[in-house]
C-alpha cells in the first residue's frame, strides 16, 4: 500500500514538472503587488463655450370654451387653421410646425351660483423658428389671428456639436491646469493622460421667462424677444499616472 501511494506522488510531481516546462511553478508575494501598483492623480474638468442662439421652439396655444364640445372643438380648429396659416405667411414651413397637444376636458365655473359645467379644448402648436429675429414676428402674427396663450419658447443652436467639441477641448485644459498644480507639490508633471472619462454634458437650450395668456386685441406694437446667451458645458474626468 505504502509503495501504491509513494508512485501517485511520483506521477503527480512528473505531471507538475511537464505542464511548467520543467520549472517550480512562481510565487508571487504581497510585497510585489504593493510595489507594482500604479500611482493615479485624478482630476475633473470643466469646459464652457458661451454662444449666441440661432434658433428657437416656440408652444403657442389656442383655447375655447362652450357648454358645446362639437362647437368648442369646430371654433378651435377654425382658430387654429387661421394661427397656421399667419406664420406660414411669415415663410415658416409645414415642416416647421407640428400639433404637440391636444385637450378636451369639462370644467366648472365655480364663481357662478350655477356652477354650470362647459367644455374646454385646448391645442398647442410647437414652432421652429430657423431665424431668431422672426420669433416676435411669430408670436404676434399668431396673437393676431386669434392663438390665445404662448406656453414657452426655447432658444437653442442648430449645430450644438461643434461648440461641444470646443467645450470639451476646455475641459481638457482645465483638467491638465489642476493635475499640474497638484503634482508639483511632489515634483511630478502630468504627461499624456492614463485614461478619460466623458462624464457630463450640458446642452445649450435656455427657456425664454416668456409663457403667458395673450392679449385677444389685435396689437399693432411688435413683441420683443431677448434671446441671451447660451452655456454649453463639458464635464470630464481624468487620471494621470505619475
């Protein structure tokens, strides 16, 4: 029996020797992992590029009420038809509207003693507008022909990727410019990073302080509509090695 199992340990070191090509297989101590490990600064940077907006998303809404909803709904689309046709006239394409909400709900008019219930339809018309200085244009053509509320307007740039790839360029330098200042308290410079994260991203849209119930009377004063300036912002991460 003992020589039975003196050969199994013969074999199995023979077997041993033939896979690790004839070497004791390594040992790897802790010591070695704690010395190899790579020492990392990270750092986050920040990019902005401020722009001029060169278009704009304007909601404008028409709202009737009637105890009627068939004639809620037929003196609404009739406003709305002549609203559409206003600012196509203004050389906004068929393209450059759409129908983005349409209501129809019963409410009550609870300062009456009747409190008598009418029908309220209520549709909102989202405009592009491809030329920023048409967008006082717009609204007063659409108040004119009858459109009685302006939900929101939306300023924007149509080619957002360009001034984002300036923007991360920024980020870049505001990355190295932090990394230099803390590695020099240890008499190290950043070189070519180790690993970047795109970590963030802010859009250039601001929304217009302008949502309001618009006045029913024709007004011959045009509107005036200050845009402001666009932020668009790039949020990275970075590690240097060192």
């Amino acid at each position: 029996m003992k020589k039975f199992i003196v050969g199994i340990c013969v074999l199995t070191m023979l077997g041993l020797t033939f896979f690790t090509g004839g070497n004791v297989l390594p040992t790897q101590s802790f010591a070695d992992d704690v010395a190899t490990e790579m020492r990392l600064v990270t750092v986050q940077g920040v990019g902005e590029i401020t722009v001029k907006p060169d278009m704009a998303t304007i909601n404008i809404g028409v709202e009737t009420q009637d105890k009627d909803a068939a004639f809620a709904q037929k003196e609404n689309a009739r406003i709305m038809d002549q609203v559409s046709k206003a600012i196509k006239a203004l050389g906004i394409t068929e393209d450059e509207l759409q129908t983005s909400q349409y209501n129809i709900y019963k409410s009550r008019n609870y300062g009456d003693e009747k409190q008598e219930e009418y029908y309220v339809v209520s549709n909102t018309l989202t405009v592009t507008v491809n030329n920023i200085e048409q967008v006082g244009d717009v609204i007063d053509a659409s108040s004119n022909a009858g459109a009685n509320k302006i939900n929101s307007i939306d300023f924007g740039v149509k080619d957002e990727s360009k001034y984002y790839q300036e923007a991360l360029k920024n980020a870049m330098n505001s990355a190295k410019g932090k990394a230099t200042t803390i590695m020099a308290t240890f008499g190290k410079k950043p070189g070519a990073p180790y690993s970047v994260v795109e970590s963030g991203y802010y859009g250039g849209v601001v929304r217009a302080n302008y949502a309001m119930d618009m006045v029913s009377e024709k007004s011959a004063i045009s509107t005036p509509i200050e845009a402001g300036d666009l932020t668009i912002t790039a949020n990275i991460s970075v590690q240097y090695d060192y």
